[in-house]
C-alpha cells in the first residue's frame, strides 16, 4: 500500500503566503498610481485656470456695473508667467480694465524675469488695462533704506517692473473710466494719520540735514528713504482731497486681514471724509495661494496661522465681513510655510473680479 506524502491522513497542509513576485507586483502598481498622479497633478500646474468671482454692491452707480478686473497673485518666480500663448487663450477677448497683483511674485529666489515677462504677456493681450503691483512678504524689500552704491529708492525688480510698463502701488492711484473714478491704494494708509505723520517726517527730515546725513555715504540711502516716504504721504493727501463719496475705492494689501481687524477697524473708521476704511468697496489679496496642498475636492491641507483643514473662508475666494468685501486669492504659485514646493490638487490660477449691483 503506497504512503501519503505527509504520513497521516488528517495533517493540514500548511499554507502559503503571498509569493515574492506578488509582493513586488503590488508595490510597482502603488508606485505607478503615485507617480501617474503625480504626472497628472504636474500638468495641472504648467496651465493657469480662470476664475470668476462677483463684488455685489447694492445702490452700485450704474456706471460701474459690469466692471472687471483681473487678480493675480503669488508667482513666486514661476516660469508660468513667460507662456504668452497660455495667456493669450486664458484673456484674450476678456474685457478687464485694470490688473492687480497682490505680491510675492519675485519671492525668495530674487528672481523677477519671470514677472517682467508676465507684465510683457499682459500688455500684449490689453494694452490699455493698467498693471498695479505691491511686494508681499516674500518679494525683497521694494524700498532701499541702507547703502547699496546707488541713488535710487526703489529696487531693481520694481524699477524693472515699472520701465516694463507696470506701476508700482504705494499711494492712492487714479485710473479714470469716462466720468468715473477709481482709486487703487495700499491698505495700510487708510490705517495712517497721513497729516499728522507728515508732521513727524517733516521734523526727521530738517534733523538729518542739520547733520549733513543726506551727504553721507551710509546715512544718505536713510535719508533718501525718508524723503521718498514725505513725498509718499504728501501725495496721499492730495488724492484724499480729490476723492469724492461716488468715487469707487478698492485697497490693495498682500495678507488677507483678519475678521476682528476688519470689524474693529469698520468701527473706529471716520465718515467724514470719503477716503475711509467704510467706504472701500474691495479689499484684493493674495498670500495663502488656497492652501498650497489641499484634498480632492475638499479643504485645504494646512494654513498657516489657521490650522489643519481650515474652512475656505478667509483662505481663498470673496468674503464678505459686514460692510466689507474681501477677495483672496488662489494664487498662482505656492506658499513659503510648504515643507516642500508645489500645488496639490489646486491649479494656478486668477480671477476675473466683477462688480454688480445684481444679486448673483
């Protein structure tokens, strides 16, 4: 009688685990989704999107219905800026009449061709919009204040910025639409005492002449920043003088500002005069870039200063605190707080801001 292989008629067999080659097998298809998501996520950030978003102002003159303008944001130096052709398919035929950048479109490399060529792109597709740009928190100083052998205030990438035909936003600017006006300014002077301060600078100024500091190797680049500033604020007060109660007002700042400082700052504003933190009909922002990473479909991953998957509001998109309209960006590169560079999830992309007084 022949044996059984195992000797006994009731021992188990025992069973095998999954084989080396099926391990592997599994491993190479996770890498293959990573890097097929990764391939796909990449496409998404060579190619800006276009956003639209309303600023609904009820008793809106009816001479600004329909007003657009274009936000871009956060460019950190990203080749992006340099595809005319992208641009030009994203804008063409789009009838914005003004561009405002919020900053941070050098960043941290110092890097600024990539924002010449983007200004460049934007008056060959709308040569008659004016470009305002500010500095963000990552762009180098755009003021000189210490010596750096030469005479000029402004940096090289805002003078570069400006001879490409992009005017640099440091006091309120007019831009005049037939019979209306809009003023365009830096948010933190509505936050200033531009008289009284003027004052001070006055006093500052007569002090370093007495000492001959504008003659000074190192005191003279302070000293010319001063006098840059007095020009700055006296400037300012002119164009608060000129502004008028139907005059369309929009701020201009790279953070987004909080909830408590805009209902704090609404109620300190005075309302005598129409160049008032009250009467700004949108505050324009950047910065936040929508979070950088975020999930599919859902919130973003982390924000500074807000946490793990904050809420949307107050990160990205319009916001309306009491009588105020925020804008945030989304920005078009990514942000600084980032362990790691790039967008997840959130492609480049601008708005096309309009202003209504239709509920949308």
């Amino acid at each position: 009688m022949g044996r059984r292989n195992n000797g006994y008629i009731f021992v188990e067999q025992k069973r095998r685990g999954p084989g080396v080659g099926c391990v592997v097998l599994v491993l190479l298809l996770i890498v293959s989704i990573a890097g097929a998501g990764v391939l796909i996520n990449t496409g998404f950030n060579r190619q800006v999107t276009l956003e639209t978003a309303s600023v609904n102002i009820m008793g809106l003159d009816k001479g600004y219905e329909g007003l657009q303008i274009l936000h871009i944001s956060d460019l950190h130096a990203s080749p992006l800026g340099s595809d005319l052709t992208m641009w030009k398919q994203l804008l063409n035929s789009k009838n914005f009449k003004a561009v405002v950048i919020t900053g941070d479109m050098v960043g941290k490399s110092g890097e600024y061709e990539p924002f010449l060529s983007l200004i460049h792109n934007l008056k060959q597709i709308n040569a008659e919009a004016p470009i305002y740009f500010i500095a963000g928190d990552e762009d180098p100083a755009p003021v000189l204040t210490t010596n750096r052998g030469t005479p000029q205030v402004l940096a090289k990438w805002v003078l570069a910025a400006q001879e490409e035909g992009a005017i640099y936003l440091d006091r309120p600017t007019l831009l005049e639409l037939g019979k209306k006006k809009v003023w365009f300014t830096p948010q933190y002077l509505y936050d200033v005492d531009a008289e009284g301060m003027l004052n001070t600078l006055y006093n500052q100024k007569a002090d370093m002449e007495a000492q001959g500091m504008q003659y000074d190797s190192v005191g003279g680049a302070t000293y010319r920043a001063l006098v840059y500033r007095i020009e700055l604020l006296e400037r300012t007060v002119i164009s608060m003088r000129e502004m008028t109660s139907a005059d369309l007002q929009i701020a201009v700042n790279h953070t987004p500002l909080d909830t408590d400082y805009i209902r704090e700052s609404l109620q300190w504003a005075e309302e005598v005069h129409p160049f008032s933190f009250r009467n700004i009909s949108l505050l324009m922002c950047g910065d936040l870039c929508a979070g950088g990473w975020r999930l599919p479909g859902g919130k973003a991953l982390y924000v500074k200063d807000r946490g793990w998957m904050p809420d949307d509001d107050g990160v990205v998109g319009m916001q309306r605190i009491n009588s105020l309209n925020q804008y945030i960006s989304p920005g078009l590169g990514s942000p600084g707080w980032q362990p790691l560079p790039g967008r997840v999830f959130n492609p480049p992309t601008v708005t096309l801001i309009k202003f209504t007084a239709k509920l949308e």
